[in-house]
C-alpha cells in the first residue's frame, strides 16, 4: 500500500464527506461527528494528524494534502489589460467632449462647397492662402493628438498603480499569518501554507482562514455576520456547535481547531466560486436592466408627472444598504437586538440605529471631503463655461449675419457655412478650455504620488480617499497603549504579602506557599499563546509574543528564576474546565481548573475591578487576613493610586478554590456541580494574591509629535482603558494635558451620566457640552469611542464641522474605525478585525506616523489647490480673451490648436509638476481647513483674480495696440483664410510665458512673498517647467501654420519675455492687497457640505471621484479579503427575498443560493425584514444586481493586512 511521510496514502474520509459535513450547525453537527465519525478526535486521526502535535510538517506531505483537498489560494481574477484601461480613461465626461468637438472639427474641414461658389465668394472676400485651407484639418488632429496623450498618461498612470498594489497585496498577503501547531511546536505560517489536517489556534481578533472543527473553546464567540448576514455572535464549543467557518471573525474567546476545508473548498470559498460563475450572465443581465431603467425614465420623464423619478443608479440605493453592512456590521440591524450585552445594538433606539446605518452606509458611497468640494467646483465651472460658450457662439452668428446680410445685403452661399464651422470650433474651444481637464490629473498624480510616498512613513493606505482626508483633520482620538505608548511592557513595582517592592523582588524572598500560587495563577490563566522568547542576537532585549500585558507578567514570572512553560506542560489547555476571557466589560480574565476533585479558579485584572471581588487577602509571611472594605480603601490609596499616578498599569492578581470536603475561610464548599454560567456568583469572594505595577513608557518622540499636531490646530484626545490616574499621568507625559488649560478627563461611566438623556438615549446637544473640552476618556468601552467620535462629527458647534481620525488595536473598535472620517488600525498589534474597518494602517503603531499622513494628507490638498489656482487663471483668461475677441474683431485671438497647447498639454504637465511638490514641515503650521471651507479660499481667489486682470489687460493691449508699440502689421479683422501673423503670435507667445512664470506663482497658496522657497529641491518641478519653454520655442518658431504661429526676432522674444515676467512682480502686488477686505460669499466656489451631487452620479465613470475609480482598478484580492463584499451580496438579496417571485429576479442567483443549502439554513427570517422599514414603498423596489467584478476585485484598498 503507497505511503506518504510513513502514513497511508488514503484518507479516511473523503473531501466530499468533509465539505458535507461542514454544512451542518450547531447541535446537529455535534450529534453528525458523534454519529458518523465517533466523534472529532476520530476525525483527526483520519486525517492523519494529532491534537497535540499537529502534523509532521513534511514537505512531501503537505504537496500530498494540498493536491488531495485543495491549497488555501482561490486564482487571482486576470488583471485588467491596457487597452482596457485605455477605454475607462477615453469614458471621462471632459475627454468625450473633446473627442466629440475633434471629430466635428475633423468633418468640417474636408467639407468643401461647390467650385463656382468658391469662387465668387473669394472674388468678393479678397485673397487667401491655399495651403491655409489645406491646414484646416490640423485642428481636429491636434484635439486627437490631446485626447490620445491624457488618455495614455490616465491609462498607464492606473496601469502601474494596479502593478504595485497587487505587488503589494501579495507582500500584505505574506505578511498575514496564522498559528498553527506543527511537530508540537507553534508556528506562525502564512494563510496561503495552511492545509486540510492542520492544527489551528484561533483567538480574539482573528479572521478564520479556513473551515475546521473545534477541538478545545474557551469562551468562544464568533461572528459570522459576513457570511450569513446575522449579526449577532454565534456561541461555539464543541458541546455546542463545533463548525468554525473561513471568512469569519472572532470576536471574544479562543480555542484549537483541525482544518477541514480550505481554498474553494470552504463554506465562503464555495460561494465565492458559484458567485464568479454566475458573473457574465451576470453583466449582461445588468446591462439590460439599465436599459430598461432607462426607457423607464424617458417615458416618466415625458409624462411629465410630478412623481419622484426612479434613481439614475440603480445600483447606488442598493449599494448605499449594502455599503452599511459590508462596510460596518457593527450597526445595521435595527430590528434585531443583543441578547448578550452586545456594543452594536443594545445601547441606542431603532431610530437612532436607522441614522447610524444610513450614516455608515453613506461611507462607502459619499465621497470624502475634498471629492464632494472638487465634484461641486467642476459642476460650477461646467455651467459657466457652457453658459459663455453658447453665448460667444450666438454673438458671433448674429454679428456676422447682421453685418454680411442685413448690412451688406448680400445674398446665402453655402461658402459662408465655412464661416459658421469657425464660430461653432470657437466655442467648442471655449468651452474646452473652461473645463479643467488637467483636474483629475492632477488628483490622480497627486493621490498616486503621496500613497507610494506614505508606505515610507510606514502609512498603509487602503482607502485613497482617507489620504486627503486626513489633511482636513481636526480632531484625532487615540488609543494609549502601544500609540503613545512603546507596548513594550515590564512589571516594574509589586506588592505582595503587605510588602511593597519597588524593585523585582527575589522569588526566595516571597512566603512559598503565596509565590507558588502566583506562578500558577500567571503562567495558567494568561492566553497559551502569549509567550516571552530569548532575543533574536545576543544582548537583545526578550521578544514578546501575543498580549503585551500577559508577556509582562510572563517576564514577571522569569525574573522570579522560574519557568512558566514547565507549568504550562504540567496544565494543558485541554485540562481548563472553563475560561471566562478578557474583553472590555469583564476587564479581567479567569480560567477554572481541576485540582483534587474540586476546582481552583485564578482571575486577573483591573486592580480597582478585581479588588471589589476580593473577600480575603495574603498578608504578613502570608498569612490569610480578610479583606475588609476599609483595607481595600487604604489599598487602593496607598498602592495603587500612587502607582496609576506615576503612569503604571496595575494589574491584580486573584484566586479561589471549590472543594468537596472540609472548606477552609476561603474556599467554598460544594456538593452539585457549581452553575459556572452565573459569572458574578463565581468570580466572587477571591484570595488576593498581589497587586503588579506594569509599566508601558511613553514613545521619546510622542510628545513633540503631539505639540506638532496641537500647533497645527488638530486637537488630541486620548481614549483608553485604562485606570484614570494611568491616564492622566501618560497624556500629562504626552502633552496632551497641560497645565491650566481647563480640559476634561473623564471616566467611561461618568461620559455616559453627562451624554445620556433619562431615557438612555445618546443626546447630541448633551455631547456638544462635553467634547469640547474633553482630552482624555479613562476606562472607556468601544461603545463610549463610538459615541464620543460619532458626537464629534455630527457636531455643527464649531463652523466648518470636526474631521475626526481614530485609532484602533481592538474587534470592538471596528464600529469607531468606521465611524471615522480617517480610521487607523494598528499593523502590529491591530486584530485582523480593525485592520478590516479601518482606512490606513500604521505599520510601525506609532503615533508620529499620523502627524505624517497629515502632513501628506495637506500637501495632497494644496497640491490640487495650487493647480487650481494655476488652472483657472489661465482658464478665465483664454475664456476672457476668446470672449471679447468675438465680439470685438470677430476672431479669437487665441486659435483653438493654441488654446489647446495652453489648456490641455501645458495643463497636464503642470498636474504633474505641481502635483509632486514633497510635503514641507510650513504644512504644519496652519489651521485644517474643516469640512464646508471652500476649497478656493479667499487668498487664492485673490490670487486668480489678481493675475487675471494683468494678463487680460496685457493681452487686449497687445491686441489694440501692439502693432503700433512694436511697429508690426496688424493681424485684426483678418480674414479666416489669411497666413498667420506676428502680431497674434506674439499674443499667443506673451500668453504662453505669463502662464508659464504664473505657474512658479502657483507654487505658494498662503500668501507667502517667496515663490522661489524649494524651487531647485523639486526637479520634477523645473525639469518640466524648462521643457515646456523649449516646446513653445519650437511651436512659434516652426509651427507654422500648424499652430497658427509665424516666427519671431530676437527683440520681439525679450518683449514677451517681459510681459511674462511681470507675472512674479505683480504676484507681489497682489500679495500685499489685503485678503480680508474681500467679500467670503462671493468666493465660495467648491464650499459647503460634502454630498452626492445629481449631476456627479450620472457620471459614474467620473474621474473626480477618485475613490470609486480606483476602487475599480486595484489588483485582485486574496479570496479571504473578499468576503466582506459576499456580506452585501447575500444580504441585500436576502433583505429582498420576498420579492423574487413577484418582480423581475435575478435567476443566476436565485440559483447560487439554492446550490448553496447551507447558506439557505443559515439565512433567517429576521434578517429578511431588515430594511422593511427603510424602503418607502415595495412597489417601487428593484431588485439589486450583484456586481461581480467589483465584488472580487474591490482592491487591496478595501482590505486588511
């Protein structure tokens, strides 16, 4: 018989029975193992594999197991092609313009009248160049030849980001592992390495990457929320419900589980596939329906009725829903309640809950703060560009007419059309130059640019929109340990036997019976994975492993001489009889052992917590003395208070014991077997055993990082666990308090009294009362961040609204990270959990790392604002210019190949130049602009304006008086068919070295006097800015009448390079008029509230709205960070089941679900009826269309590391 690694070749179960077995629950899975398999110990024995020592880890083995059940890898989707992201880019709203005016242009130019016509036209209008004519089609090449350049830098641009983020995402994908047990020992190994057989140890935090079945819980809660839309936690055991599924999130507890299914093979895996398969029929399901959405509009439209029309998108109602519960299954359900004392439902009202998920669906889909004021600016400028457009057009029709047949009264010749094909190209090139197509450029460099930039910060970035974002922020709210904090921890003061110690004590000099227990209670009752390991070199510092708080007491534990593990391998983990783990109610852990027939329970915790529960205490040499209210009283003030003021952690330590036979005082008697569910009952009457001083110091850089932000007009707020005086103590040591400035430390408890109505209801004016000031939130539940950060965005008591970042390490901070504009989770010691929910992720968990992305966050900001300013004056010139020029000589000045040189190649280079300017600490020493302050402000607009009018009063100079000035011909009133002239070339030139030196201008936003500060530091910058001079030399000296240009002498060069110098002396003009002299209403382009405009949803494909774009562009995913897209998938399908039959449905899917049987069990009717309340009306209910594509590919930037 074959053999592998010295075993059979054949399993003794197949993967068919495996995948059928995991599609059973709860107590019916329980009662399967036992029925079918003898329960789950025989199933780890066919498959080859050992409770304790996991598998062998042989190479030969594993390839063994990887082909006989699959490897943990779903295949990538293939990447998008160039040529396809070509095709996105040519779908930008400013660009089909473009191509649209260039075909027209195109069409035009090879109409030719007839012959006789022709001539008699010309008889009458005087000479004309033949080889003019010829040129016609010039333009509309050189509006392709525009086009085709943005297109391809658009394309390529997306083309190496989507490179470098799946280069990414597989380094991310590598760097998540999870631990397993192999040949005895813990290993931590990549998700992909995992196999059918392993020994996997799950805990807090974890994001399961496979199916398996437990072999040992404690306290464990699961939330399978992702797969099948129910939100509350699912209880397991192996008494209980055994089946731990892939894609699902711990959320309290731990335990071992065996694999049993992985890659395709598991329960997310299956449906992941059957959701691919259906795709195409998918699409083109989808497209129909849009279709049909469309006819339905028109012939609604036609009606004229005055109902409400049904939404462009008919995705987006959907997608909104959805984004609530992919995005944030931390507050969805308004119907469902926590039976368990739950953070997301049990603490607000149903109407309360309905604003949360609509404010948390909102996420996914609003656009962030700088999106909504750009969206508002582009739809600004569209109109009045339109607007001007037309009416340039109309004048110069009327004009002519007026002129040539009621003046002049001649008679139509079809010749003349060639006259209204000049009008018709002018005001298309108006309108193209009013359009700043070099915008999305500009974001898109700009975003690209600071992202890459920010992985060397050691910011991940996973949303690009929080980039910007955080450049807005005025508010941070921060976790303490391991943020302010090193999280590096040492038990550094102790108190035992009425014994204070402020040195490690030695282990010979504790009463033996007292020191035995504690090296008990610690080395048991702390989480077996949490372990302190020697140092990678010699002299190194010991690496801790796990939960930095146990390590301390682990190390605590060595310092004494002795070996925790010798402890650990004498008491399993199999042996615990029941564990009640730590999460952030209880604030202590404790785990009950078997000992002589009875039990013995060890409790760790919270000192002031844990001391409530104490009835008796170790004194003098050990002696057992009750502890009285009055000694804990003097405890608490003569040892702890002075330890949590000196910034220590204090951790008490506890125990008791259940015995049959004679009780001693502290122990307690018991016949049946003790109700272990009842908690306060069991955890009650302890042994003090000490009180550790933990300390955790102060990150050296932290408090100048903090003086950074406070100076920058961001205010830090610290949010923690910990006891107040702990708190109070490191944020003194941080700066974040100082003295005399009136903050507010506050206690979770306490914050609840003051924000909280009679009713229990959060109460945002109560909230308002209390922020303000706030700087610190002591012993504070993920409940009380949620609210504190929530109360701050809602808040409208300062005027340009609070943007507010968080970070978070925890599971329950997910609803907080969400809730936040910028969520940052912790690379290091951040669950799987948070890193899902969050927008970046600090690699290095520190906070210097924040003041950082806010310095890149600003500088994209001011980037795009310096284009801006650089944009629209060049645009309000040329518009200005091709204006009056129509109405005054009949002609623009500016031909439409120039103003395209100027507005579209020029404009795209400038994106760039301006776009790459590196951050520079002066960033720092503003106010945040805030959430409604207009994105030009008032010194810019001074800026444009200023510019504006010595640009436009040089070039109607030029145009008037030119000729005479510089002793030229004049080029005025020529006719459409005459060479060009110098007098409009140097026009054009002068145009060209004004925009050109105003470009240098840009570069200074706030008013500074030296524009020149950092010019040579950013060779991008000048490289660009020299090679644009060297492309207009070569246009007006050999352009011809390509460009309508003819070439210029030296003397006429140095004029132009006059007039465009005047540029910088005038800036300086400019800068000394007085800012606040000018009216805010009439400059508050781009202001107000960040909302989904009308006109930007019509145009989905917008390159405005970065966020979606890339969303759509990213590299494929690992199947495991694409679960919580299956969550939207399934839910939203599931919220409208009820309404398959009776509408038009979605067969494909219908489909999925029935193949999938398990998932249909696992769908309740509760969660059926989630949104009845929120639709209002069912007759107008579509069905939602499920977006494949988007579902599997929604980029790395969705996803946790």
């Amino acid at each position: 018989m074959a053999t592998i690694d010295g075993r059979p070749a054949q399993y003794g179960i197949t993967l068919r029975q495996l995948r059928e077995l995991m599609e059973s629950r709860g107590v019916e899975g329980v009662e399967r193992i036992q029925r079918e398999y003898g329960g789950t110990l025989e199933i780890t024995k066919k498959l080859y594999s050992s409770p304790t020592n996991g598998l062998s880890g042989n190479a030969s083995d594993m390839e063994h197991r990887r082909q006989t059940f699959g490897s943990n890898v779903i295949p990538p989707k293939p990447p998008k092609t160039f040529l396809t992201l070509v095709w996105e880019a040519l779908q930008d709203v400013t660009l089909i313009i473009l191509q649209v005016a260039a075909v027209v242009s195109l069409g035009l130019s090879f109409y030719k009248p007839p012959e006789e016509t022709i001539v008699g036209a010309a008889a009458e209008m005087g000479h004309h160049d033949e080889g003019e004519e010829e040129a016609g089609w010039i333009e509309g090449v050189a509006i392709l030849i525009s086009v085709a350049v943005v297109v391809f830098v658009t394309a390529f641009n997306d083309y190496t980001k989507e490179k470098q983020f799946r280069g990414l995402q597989s380094r991310i994908e590598g760097e998540h592992k999870f631990s397993v047990i192999r040949g005895g020992e813990v290993q931590q190994i990549g998700v992909g390495d995992i196999v059918v057989g392993d020994i996997c140890q799950i805990k807090y935090g974890d994001l399961l990457p496979t199916d398996g079945i437990l072999l040992q819980s404690n306290d464990l809660k699961i939330d399978e929320s992702s797969l099948t839309g129910e939100s509350d936690h699912v209880k397991k055991g192996v008494d209980l419900d055994p089946m731990v599924l892939s894609g699902t999130h711990v959320m309290e507890g731990s335990g071992k589980m065996i694999v049993t299914a992985v890659g395709v093979n598991s329960q997310a895996g299956i449906i992941f596939t059957l959701l691919g398969a259906a795709a195409d029929e998918e699409q083109v399901e989808a497209r129909k329906r849009k279709k049909e959405a469309k006819k339905q509009r028109k012939i609604k439209k036609k009606g004229g009725s005055g109902e409400e029309l049904i939404d462009v998108n008919p995705n987006k109602q959907d997608g909104g829903e959805a984004g609530s519960v992919t995005g944030n299954s931390h507050h969805i359900t308004a119907n469902s309640t926590s039976a368990d004392g739950d953070i997301r439902n049990n603490k607000h009202s149903k109407g309360e809950e309905e604003d949360e998920t609509q404010r948390s669906g909102g996420k996914s889909q609003e656009k962030s703060v700088l999106q909504a004021k750009l969206t508002k600016l582009a739809i600004q400028i569209g109109y009045a560009g339109s607007f001007i457009a037309v009416l340039t057009v109309v004048i110069l029709i009327v004009r002519f007419c007026v002129q040539t047949f009621v003046m002049e009264g001649k008679p139509w010749s079809p010749f003349y059309a060639n006259h209204f094909v000049k009008f018709f190209i002018i005001g298309v090139t108006v309108l193209v130059v009013a359009v700043p197509e070099g915008l999305p450029l500009a974001v898109t460099l700009s975003l690209a640019y600071s992202v890459k930039k920010m992985m060397k910060d050691n910011n991940l970035v996973r949303h690009l929109d929080a980039c910007e974002t955080m450049g807005n922020a005025t508010a941070i709210c921060s976790d303490k340990t391991g943020t302010l904090t090193t999280n590096r921890m040492t038990v550094v003061q102790a108190y035992i036997c009425s014994e204070d110690y402020k040195n490690m004590p030695k282990f010979e000099s504790l009463p033996h019976n007292v020191a035995d227990l504690l090296l008990h209670a610690i080395s048991v009752n702390s989480a077996y994975t949490s372990r302190v390991l020697p140092g990678d070199n010699p002299g190194d510092l010991p690496k801790q492993v796990g939960n930095k708080t146990e390590c301390a007491l682990l190390g605590f534990v060595l310092d004494l001489g002795k070996s925790y593990q010798a402890i650990r391998d004498e008491i399993t983990e199999e042996n615990f009889h029941r564990v009640y783990t730590f999460n952030s109610a209880r604030k202590s852990m404790s785990t009950v052992i078997p000992r002589d027939g009875g039990y013995r329970i060890f409790t760790k915790g919270a000192s002031e917590i844990v001391m409530k529960k104490c009835s008796f205490i170790h004194g003098k040499d050990g002696k057992l003395e009750s502890f009285s209210k009055s000694m804990q009283d003097r405890l608490v003030r003569e040892v702890i208070e002075p330890m949590a003021c000196n910034g220590l952690r204090t951790i008490s330590i506890a125990y008791r014991d259940f015995v049959r036979g004679k009780a001693e005082i502290n122990q307690v008697h018991f016949e049946n077997e003790p109700h272990w569910d009842d908690e306060d009952h069991i955890i009650n009457n302890l042994t003090c055993l000490c009180v550790l001083g933990i300390e955790d110091p102060v990150r050296p850089e932290v408090p100048d990082a903090i003086h950074k932000c406070q100076r920058a007009g961001i205010t830090v707020r610290m949010v923690t666990g910990d006891n107040i005086n702990t708190a109070r103590s490191i944020a003194s040591k941080c700066g974040i308090l100082k003295p005399g400035d009136n903050s507010l430390i506050l206690e979770g408890k306490e914050f609840n009294r003051r924000v909280r109505d009679s009713s229990g209801k959060v109460q945002q004016h109560l909230v308002d009362k209390v922020w303000v000031n706030l700087r610190v939130l002591a012993r504070s539940s993920p409940t009380d961040k949620y609210t504190l950060v929530k109360g701050i965005i809602e808040s409208k008591v300062s005027a340009n609204r609070e943007v507010v970042a968080v970070t978070g390490d925890g599971t329950n901070d997910g609803p907080a990270l969400k809730m936040a504009d910028v969520g940052f989770a912790m690379g290091i010691a951040g669950t799987d959990v948070a890193k899902e929910a969050s927008d970046i992720i600090l690699t290095d968990d520190n906070f210097t790392s924040i003041v950082k992305a806010v310095m890149w966050g600003r500088n994209v900001y001011d980037s795009i604002a310096k284009f801006l300013q650089f944009q629209l004056t060049v645009n309000v010139v040329a518009v200005v210019v091709a204006f009056v020029g129509a109405c005054a000589i009949n002609d623009s000045p500016l031909k439409a190949v120039q103003m395209l040189w100027v507005n579209l190649i020029m404009d795209t280079l400038a994106s760039l130049a301006l776009a790459t300017e590196a951050p520079t600490p002066d960033l720092l020493q503003r106010k945040p602009y805030g959430r409604t302050k207009p994105l030009i402000s008032r010194t810019m607009m001074k800026n444009i304006l200023g510019q504006a009018v010595y640009m436009i009063s040089i070039i109607f100079l030029l145009l008037f008086y030119g000729d005479k000035m510089l002793d030229i011909d004049s080029g005025r009133y020529a006719d459409i068919r005459d060479p060009p002239s110098q007098h409009f070339t140097i026009i054009f030139n002068t145009f060209v070295m004004m925009t050109l030196f105003n470009e240098i201008n840009a570069r200074k936003i706030h008013g500074q006097r030296n524009v020149f500060q950092g010019f040579f530091s950013n060779p991008i910058f000048y490289s660009i800015w020299l090679s644009t001079l060297a492309a207009q030399i070569v246009i007006v000296q050999f352009g011809g009448r390509a460009f309508s240009t003819e070439a210029l002498t030296l003397e006429l060069w140095l004029w132009c390079i006059l007039f465009g110098s005047g540029v910088l002396l005038w800036g300086q003009v400019v800068t000394s008029m007085p800012t606040k002299s000018l009216p805010k209403d009439l400059f508050s382009w781009g202001s107000g509230e960040p909302q989904t405009d009308p006109i930007a949803d019509l145009t989905t494909e917008d390159k405005l709205d970065s966020d979606g774009k890339d969303s759509k562009r990213t590299g494929q995913i690992l199947w495991i960070r694409g679960l919580t897209r299956l969550q939207t998938q399934i839910r939203v399908v599931n919220a409208f089941r009820q309404g398959l039959d009776a509408r038009p449905s979605n067969p494909n899917l219908a489909a999925v679900l029935k193949k999938q049987s398990s998932l249909n069990k696992r769908l309740s009717q509760g969660s059926s009826l989630e949104y009845a309340d929120l639709c209002p009306d069912p007759e107008e209910l579509t069905v939602p269309e499920i977006d494949v594509e988007r579902l599997s590919s929604h980029s790395h930037t969705e996803t946790a590391v």
